[in-house]
C-alpha cells in the first residue's frame, strides 16, 4: 500500500544479545511518526517477545512491520520446527524451551500470551516442520 | 519562559567543527552548521556529554557566580551531597558547611538531609503503587529529560516525588524566613551543584511549576574559595550537618537504592546504560523489579560535569566519610513540607515526530528510508550530521540537502567531469574551428565543476540555501 511504511528485519539464530535490535528500530520509528505511547509500548512488547520467540525456538526468521495510518501489522515468519499445539502454545507458563534458555532467565512462558494482550489481534499459522508465521495486529 | 531552555551554549571562537560532540550526544541534538556545532533546543536533555567530549571546550554551561548573593538580604547554600566528596581527609561535613558561611551565605541546609525525606517519601509510595512498578527515580532531571522526550511508555512510571533539591530549598526557605522575619524573596536559596542540568531545572524545572532555587552556582567555580574558607575554620567547625549515611550517599550511583529497603531494585548510571535500560523497560524485558534508579552521569551525581574530583575518587571518599556520618537519619525539620508530591504534572514531548500528522510522518519516513540508502553508511559525521540516517532526516525536514554528503558530492564531480572530458573530445574531434556552442557549453560545465569543488573545499556543513522557509533553522540556540 502507499500510503504504509514497510520495515524489514532478520532475526539471527541463537543470539540473545541481538534480540531486541528490531523493537528497538520500530519503537524508534514509531516515535518519529508521532504515536501515542500506550501503542508504542504494545508494539514494542510483542516484537520483542516475537523476536526472543524466533531465536529460542526456530533458528531465527524474519519480521515485517507494516505501518499505516489505520494500523500496525507485524508479520513474524520462521522456518522453524512448528508449534504441534497451538492452544497449548498460548497457555500462560507453558514453554519448550531449551535449558540454556531457561538459564538465561527466558522461557517463562510468557511470551506468546504477552503477544496475545498487546496485540488488538494475533493470528498464528504452523506446520510442523515446516515453520510458523505469527501475525499481530495493533489498531491505531 | 522559552520552552526549552539550556544551560548548555557554544563558545563559536574555541568550536573548530569537528564531529566530537556529534556523535557523542544521546538525543543527536548537535549538527555543525558552518562549521560551528550548533544544538537543536528540543532534542537536548543537558547531560553534558558534549561538554565532556569537547576537546577545543567550546561548550560551555550557564551557571550563577558567587555575586548572586549580594541580590539578596539573606542567603542560604544549599551543598549537593557530592560537595562532600571533592575534598582530601574529610573527617567532618561541619567543615564544609562552615566554610560556606565563610564564603558568605547566612545559613547552610544540606541536600543530603532532604535526600532523607524523599528517601522515606520514596519507600510509602512504591509499597502503596504496586500498579507503577517499577517506579524510576525522577532525581536526576536528565533521566527526566530523556524520558520525557524519547520513552512516551514509561513518563506513567515517573516517581512523582520532587528532587531532594527542590524539598531542600523549601524547608531552608521556610526556616530563612521564620528565623529572620524577612519576605520570602529577600531569600536567596542557592544551590552548590555538580550538575548542568540543574541549573536548567532551577529555572525551568520538570514536576514543579516553580523550582524554589534562586541561583546555582557550580561546585567547580566554589571550589578554590572554599578550600581556604575551609582551612580558616578547621580547627572550629560549628555544629551544622544532620544527614545520615543515606543522605549522603545519594551522591553516587546506587546512593538512592540504599534509602529504599528493598532488595528490588535495578541502578544504572552513565547516558549510554541509562539509555539501554529505558529501552529494556519500554520492551517489558525486566521482571520482579520495584524501583529503577538511573543517573546520567558515569558514578551517579559525583560523576557531574561541574565537579573537580574524579568520580571514582569521589566514591572511594565516600567509603571514608561514611564511617563518620550517622547510620540512622535525622527526624525530619519542623520546615519539612507534609507532601513531597509534583505539583505539575509531565507529559510526553513528541519532539522527534517528522510530520505533523501521521499520514505526513509516514511518507517523510519513506524518504528518509529511501535517502539513507543512498549515502554510504559510513556515519562519518562529514556533512555535520552524526549519521546517515541523521542527514536523511535533515533532508527531509528541510534543513540540509544531498550534497553536503562529500560521497554524493565526489559522485557529482565525477559525473561532471567526465561530462567535460566528453564535450573536450567532441570538439577536437570537429573538422577545423570547434563550434561556439560546444565551447561554451564546455565553458559552463568547469565553471560548475569549479563551484562544486569550491564546496569540498570549504570543508563544513554550509546553513542550507533550498526548501525555503527561514523558519526551517527553528529550534536551534542562539549563542
């Protein structure tokens, strides 16, 4: 659309201490366009939490923030293993991460429920083996 | 009241230009126009970094002189709690409290014990605001700046407590005029500071619809003065001070967390932690934390840029004089104010907003996007911007243009002169006499060639001659 600006970001595998780069990008972004702060906010919490998703259980992947004046969409798309469950996926303290994950304080289980609050909608396609493509929606 | 005033300004013979400051500066406030840095009023935050990093010390801060006090009938020094911690072997504060009667003032009330105060008033409010957690402490007014300008989701977090310099100048204005019977403007309250941005605060303060300090002066310039005000009344100190170990140590990072009796706390200092923190906070990355202290300064307050001691210094000094100050606070003076709360409150300032609406911001953010790919992202500071994306938002807003890129530019010259190479060879390719028209044409290109040239030479970031409007330098500080 022309009217939208389209971000674009790679999210690396298995760095921790990269996660947060295209939240922080975005929450930039957005404060250049003049948005009111609880959107900011919303927006940041589940492009992080998308972006800790990807590098704890699917190798990485990528995010594209489209943002229009109606609304911002975030597109979180993975080549990863694939959610079997994804009911269970969204129950609060339910996680499959790795043990150096949860060392590192992560996997709580927290984060796909913490997308869900944040977002006016999320929508979350999966294949296992395949990957998993999760859709968020914040209206403006 | 200008809405953004700055104790920070440029002394344009010592500034040479250099990228320095540019990159340094944490809101990228500063572009060198004409090759003298000059700083963009609604983005700067007064942390002083650029004054730190300035090599040439061509910036310089605002402040009062020792003069103030003649403006007044009766004064009274208000000693930041760092003041403490510039001196060799200080065994007792009552040295300098006394000194700065020495020095003049009437009276001395220490920031340390209204530190105090706002250390009990800190503790009953996060218990009683579980739903603000974590709470950032609002002492250090850049943090405050910084919040207020560029994190829009945590200003709801702000303690809304005033400073222990705004609580100090209250009671000693309160105890001023019941002592001495005096008006409360025959009083001049005078805070001896580490720190820029309190001078900013004094006259344009942030929670407080008017700050309660009449002058500021910085502990750099009391200094000298008091090292031998001190010398004269060592051996006969009166008895002043009444801060504690608490108080005091609000002068270094970590300081403020030691008044709060929990163990949930997280405190950062230095501009650039600070920042990383604040982004963290925004992105819901911190868990079970109940209160964040955060300081600009590296070491927290003693790391100001108005100090004279070194900030490590500074902090092995309070390992020393901590011994000698009182665990348990003082009760609090009968001047004490009941609430400490703001009586203004603090909205979020969009300053980096592109457009005036958001259909507008978002088609000048797909210009920038599509300027910045094309310079070099080298973020070379040459074009007097601190990066590529940094011109690319100049651009578009309408304060600087392409070619103060030296990459474009250089691509520029060579287009040209390959073109002239291209019309030389034409015309003596052509049989006899080359024809007038090619030579003038030749003629133009060199000339256009030369000007370019001219430009590269020049070596600085030139005010901007297009996109109209001499409104378009707004903002920026006359010095």
């Amino acid at each position: 659309m022309s009217d939208c600006l389209t971000l674009r970001f790679t999210v690396p595998a298995d760095d921790f201490t990269r996660a947060g780069e295209a939240s922080s990008s975005t929450k930039a972004t957005l404060k250049q366009l003049g948005l009111p702060a609880d959107i900011i906010r919303r927006v940041a919490i589940v492009m992080y939490e998308g972006e800790i998703n990807m590098v704890i259980h699917a190798n990485g992947g990528e995010i594209t923030v489209e943002i229009c004046p109606d609304q911002i969409v975030m597109v979180l798309k993975d080549t990863g293993p694939g959610i079997p469950d994804i009911q269970q996926a969204m129950q609060a303290g339910w996680s499959t991460a790795s043990g150096a994950a949860r060392d590192l304080g992560f996997g709580a289980g927290m984060g796909l429920p913490n997308m869900k609050k944040c977002a006016d909608s999320l929508d979350i396609e999966s294949t296992v083996g395949v990957g998993t493509t999760v859709t968020a929606v914040v209206r403006l | 009241m200008e809405k953004f005033f700055h104790s920070v300004y440029l002394d344009d013979s010592l500034c040479r230009g250099c990228t320095n400051c540019i990159k340094r500066c944490p809101t990228h406030a500063i572009r060198v126009i004409d090759g003298k840095a000059r700083i963009t009023s609604e983005f700067c935050i007064d942390c002083g970094e650029c004054v730190r990093t300035c090599g040439y010390h061509a910036k310089k801060l605002h402040r009062d002189t020792l003069d103030i006090l003649k403006d007044y009938e009766y004064t009274v020094a208000l000693p930041a709690p760092s003041l403490y911690l510039q001196f060799n072997n200080l065994d007792d504060v009552n040295i300098v409290l006394t000194g700065l009667l020495e020095l003049g003032f009437d009276d001395v009330y220490e920031v340390a014990a209204a530190a105090e105060l706002v250390s009990a008033a800190t503790r009953t409010y996060v218990a009683e605001h579980k739903e603000a957690w974590p709470l950032i402490s609002t002492a250090c007014p850049c943090v405050m700046r910084l919040i207020r300008v560029r994190f829009p989701g945590l200003v709801a977090h702000l303690l809304p407590l005033k400073p222990p310099v705004e609580v100090a100048a209250e009671i000693a204005r309160r105890r001023a005029v019941e002592r001495t019977g005096l008006a409360p403007d025959q009083i001049g309250v005078i805070f001896i500071s580490p720190c820029p941005a309190k001078v900013t605060y004094a006259r344009d303060p942030l929670g407080v619809e008017k700050s309660q300090l009449d002058g500021v002066l910085a502990i750099q310039d009391v200094y000298p003065l008091l090292l031998g005000a001190m010398k004269r009344v060592r051996d006969l100190p009166r008895a002043l001070a009444g801060a504690g170990r608490v108080g005091v140590s609000w002068g270094i990072s970590g300081g403020e967390s030691l008044g709060m009796g929990s163990q949930r706390y997280l405190a950062a200092d230095g501009i650039e932690n600070v920042i990383r923190v604040l982004e963290g906070l925004e992105d819901d990355r911190f868990t079970g934390l109940e209160f964040i202290e955060l300081d600009a300064c590296s070491g927290g307050c003693v790391g100001g840029v108005l100090n004279v001691e070194d900030p490590f210094a500074a902090r092995a000094k309070l390992r020393q004089l901590r011994l000698r100050l009182p665990a348990v606070p003082t009760s609090p003076p009968r001047e004490a104010p009941a609430d400490l709360s703001w009586d203004a409150p603090v909205r979020y300032e969009p300053v980096f907003r592109l457009g005036s609406s958001l259909s507008e911001s978002i088609t000048m953010a797909r210009q920038v996007e599509e300027l910045t790919q094309q310079f070099p992202g080298l973020d070379c500071g040459c074009c007097g911007a601190p990066s590529c994306q940094a011109l690319a938002e100049d651009i578009v807003r309408g304060l600087a243009s392409k070619n103060l890129c030296i990459y474009v530019l250089r691509d520029h010259i060579h287009a040209l002169s390959d073109t002239c190479a291209q019309l030389a060879a034409d015309a003596a390719a052509q049989e006899g006499d080359p024809s007038q028209e090619r030579l003038r044409e030749l003629a133009g290109r060199l000339e256009q060639l030369d000007q370019e040239i001219t430009r590269m030479d020049v070596g600085h970031r030139p005010a901007v001659p297009p996109a109209g409007e001499p409104g378009s330098q707004k903002g920026e500080r006359e010095t």
